[in-house]
C-alpha cells in the first residue's frame, strides 16, 4: 500500500474556440504535451488511465470514449496495451473526480502510476444548438423539475429576482446571480466587488498563454459590460470553450525509481475530498465548506497554510463565496478581501492565478485537472509572470452539477512542493 501520491507530470493545452481540432487531435495534443512534460517518449509504466468528458455522448460516442480516443496513440506505441480506462462523466467535476479515482486505486496499493486526462470540445460545429442546450440541462434534474423550479421561485421573491428559465441561455448564472444578491442583501457586498473579482482574474489570464481570453480588464470594463443576469455581467462569467488538461500520479515507491530531476519537480498530493450537494438554505453554508474541513483533517494544514488557490469561478461571484466556504476569510468578507488586493499574487491567498474559468475558460471535463496543473506549476516555481513568490502549499475547488444553490459534487485538493 502506498504512503504517499505525488503528481509526476502536469501539462494542458490552451483553451478557446478550437472548431478545426477534433477529440482525437486535442488528446494526442495533451497526452504528448505530458510525455514531453516527463522527458518520456512513451507512457510504457502507465497502469491505469481516468478519463474525464462530458460531451462525447452528443456525437454518438456514449461510452467508451477514453478508449476510442486513445487507440492512435496505442497503435502507435505512445501508450501502452491493455491498460484499463475508465470513463468519468460527472458535470464540472468530472476531472476532479477522476484526479480523486487515480489518487485512491494508487493510494490503496493497486497500481504505481495512473494518468488523469480531461479532453473537451464545448463548440463542436457538428452539434446542433439544441444538443448543446440539452447538455446544460442535464446538469439539474430532468424527472421532478418543478422541485428547483418552486425552489429557485421562493429563492426569487426572497431576493427580489424573479426566477424563470431563460430561453437564450442557461439557468445557472440566474441561480449564480440569487446567490449574489442575497450576500449582497446580507453582508453588503456590492457588484463592484464581483467586478474587482473578475477583473483580478482576468488580468492573471493576460500572464497565461493557455487562457482563452487574455484582455487586461478593469473594474469600470467589467461593470460596463453586457448584463447577463444582474449584479452579472458578461466578463464576470465563464465563458464555453474547448481544450485538455492531462496529469501522471505516481506511488511513493515509484517515485523514489525516478531521475532526480523527476522527483524535483514532484508535487505531493496531502488531499483529495469531496462532499456531495442538497437543496440548501441561502443562510446555510455550502458543500464545498464540508469538504474542504474533510481535506484540511487529512493534510494537515489550515487555511492560513496555503499560499495559492484556485476555484471555480463559473461566475465571478465564486470567488468571493469560495474564500469564505474555504475559510480564508469569514462569512460576508469575501468581497473586501478581493477589493483590498488580499488575493493578488503578492496577497494573503493568491487566488485563480492561471485567470479562473472567467478569463482561462470552462472545457467542462478539462476543468479540474487543468486547475491542478497550475497549482503544480506554481508549486515547481515554473508559473512565469504569475509565479507567486515561494509557493510551498496549494488548494483546488472544483464543483459540478447543481441541487438548488449547491453543486451536485464538490471536491477539494490540497497539494505541497
């Protein structure tokens, strides 16, 4: 059984509209971009592979996936025969959920090295709009609709935002929206606090290559912009893109047969936990609070520890929420901490330092590993522009799905150089 999980190799592809490049070509793009990562020309000692993808099934592919998708590579040699991949389909929480599927099998000591690869095209031009829609709907319950929609309507009236389910859009920036303006009724947080939050975000993604959009943003650009859904506006909300973000995990064992320069650049795993969602109160904290008490227990660590975040900010109003569920602020003074430069790169937590899902982007299924790769990134020293100052310890927040203002499934990572 293995002691320890160390992260070996990280690497993900840029993010943005990549209509030309299909799911194959995105996966050879991110599993050669993590060999190279490695300086391997293979992936010979790889014994089990989790794959994370949301959309395949919209091109017909409804299962096997990871499988169909990896056969050039196999016929190639670049991947080994007869691994077993497992296909992990869990809204914008299926990378981290297949991180957490790879953390376990190797910290049970079943295998010595697993990969974690998260592909995505959210704008393939051979899906009808109407599939596209359909996707998004499958992220809330399609069997007893009118429990969210008498959920979201009491939540309306409460806040003084009608609810309805737009028909140009998805819902969920309207529930994103309830959220924000009962902490804004509550602690008095203002929208031009979501603003300082996105443009924080966005000008990190200017520092980052991979992001899909790289536009210096200020508080007034962002207040200006189209309103999505009020105290909304579009910069402060992830916008739908494609792209890949892949992982190697390897056993303490394993590692201690690598390079020194291999171990050098490995990242510990201290934490992988998760916490499921419910129809909450407003006033009730959040699942993402549970399961990051869960991997502070098993790290270690407290908040204060950490030195670089990343959450996910579907809207930009998740960065405030997530460092109060967190516990890098107390309840209401999210909004200040973000104003006051707190989560700058010089700040108290650094915060969605590769540009969040509001300026890097949102490939559902790359998501969560692509939030791990810039924490390794980080945690090596090798984040370039973005690079906060001698990062030691690193927290992850990934969520998907939704049950009333909860996601279906939150996990929390907590990684150390």
């Amino acid at each position: 059984m293995a002691t320890d999980v160390y992260v070996l190799g990280a690497f993900s592809t840029a993010f943005g509209k990549k209509i030309d490049q299909s799911y194959k070509a995105l996966t050879r793009e991110v599993y050669e971009g993590l060999l190279r990562d490695i300086d391997a020309v293979d992936g010979s000692d790889i014994e089990s592979a989790w794959f994370s993808n949301t959309t395949l099934y919209t091109t017909g592919q409804t299962s096997c996936g990871a499988q169909v998708l990896f056969t050039p590579l196999v016929r190639q040699g670049l991947f080994p025969e007869r691994v077993p991949m497992i296909n992990v389909h869990n809204a914008c929480a299926s990378g981290s959920s297949a991180l957490r599927g790879a953390y376990a099998e190797i910290l049970a000591g079943c295998i010595d090295v697993a990969l974690v690869v998260g592909v995505e095209k959210m704008l393939d031009p051979e899906r009808p709009a109407s599939a596209t829609a359909e996707m998004f709907k499958g992220g809330i319950d399609r069997f007893d609709e009118h429990e969210w929609r008498d959920y979201y309507s009491a939540a309306g009236k409460a806040v003084g935002i009608p609810f309805d389910v737009p028909a140009d859009r998805s819902m969920f920036m309207d529930t994103y929206a309830m959220q924000a303006a009962w902490h804004m009724q509550t602690y008095g947080t203002t929208q031009e606090h979501l603003a300082a939050a996105a443009a924080k975000s966005h000008n990190f993604g200017v520092l980052n290559k991979r992001a899909q959009y790289r536009n210096p943003l200020t508080v007034e650009d962002v207040l200006s912009a189209r309103e999505i859904s009020f105290p909304l506006t579009k910069h402060m909300c992830a916008p739908m893109g494609d792209g890949a973000a892949a992982l190697l995990l390897v056993s303490d064992d394993y590692l201690r047969s690598s390079s020194e320069a291999l171990r050098n650049r490995a990242v510990k795993v201290l934490a992988c936990e998760s916490a499921g969602g419910k129809y909450r109160a407003l006033d009730e904290p959040g699942l993402s609070k549970v399961a990051a008490e869960k991997a502070f227990r098993r790290a270690g660590v407290m908040p204060s520890d950490i030195d670089v975040v990343e959450v996910h900010d579907a809207s930009s109003f998740s960065e405030i929420y997530q460092l109060e569920m967190l516990g890098f602020c107390p309840p209401g003074q999210g909004g200040p901490f973000i104003e006051e430069g707190r989560a700058g790169i010089h700040g108290d937590t650094p915060l969605n330092t590769s540009g969040g899902l509001v300026s890097k982007g949102h490939p559902i299924g790359a998501t969560g590993v692509s939030m791990v790769v810039e924490l390794v990134e980080q945690l090596r020293g090798e984040a370039g522009e973005r690079q906060v100052p001698n990062a030691h310890l690193a927290l992850a927040e990934n969520g998907g799905g939704v049950i009333g203002f909860d996601e279906s499934v939150a996990f929390v990572t907590i990684l150390e150089r």
